[in-house]
C-alpha cells in the first residue's frame, strides 16, 4: 500500500460503528480506535451521567493531556541525549 492509497475500516467505539478512511494500515486503526473506546470507557465508568458529547469531548482532553506530557517527556530525553553527544 502506497502513502496515497486509502484503506476504509469500520471500528466499534461505544457499541456504535464509525468507518474511518485513511492511508494508515488498518491494523493501526483498530489499534488506536479501541485505544479511544478503553479510554471512553474508563471515563464513563468513573462518570456514568455524562452524555456521549461530553463523554467525547473529555476523552480528547485526557488524551491531550497524555500527548502533551509524552511530547514534553520526549523533548526531555532528546535534550539530554545531544547533551551527552556534545561532550
């Protein structure tokens, strides 16, 4: 499969079908599609009056929040490897 060949693969997330089309490996659809349903999960078991909006939207800031602390850990450690290269 070429960058610009799409694939379509049909998740569940929810108990609710979404079909996401895209040039990632399905694989790797499925993959990150029940990492968000696990999440929105987790979230709606410690919060069972949320609707599926709001539900939504704090899965995409607890998942934010994660991208953010791994993007800042990851600055970390670069910085501390070209440190160690530039003695």
């Amino acid at each position: 499969m070429t960058r610009n060949d799409k694939t379509r693969v049909t998740v569940e997330i929810q108990n609710k079908p979404y079909t996401i089309i895209g040039t990632e490996e399905p694989q790797h659809v499925r993959l990150v599609a029940n990492l968000v349903d696990q999440k929105m999960r987790e979230i709606h078991d410690a919060n069972q009056q949320l609707n599926t909006s709001e539900l939504a939207v704090l899965t995409a800031v607890n998942t934010m929040n994660d991208y953010m602390k791994l993007k800042e850990e990851y600055a970390s450690l670069l910085g501390s490897i070209n440190k160690k290269e530039d003695k």
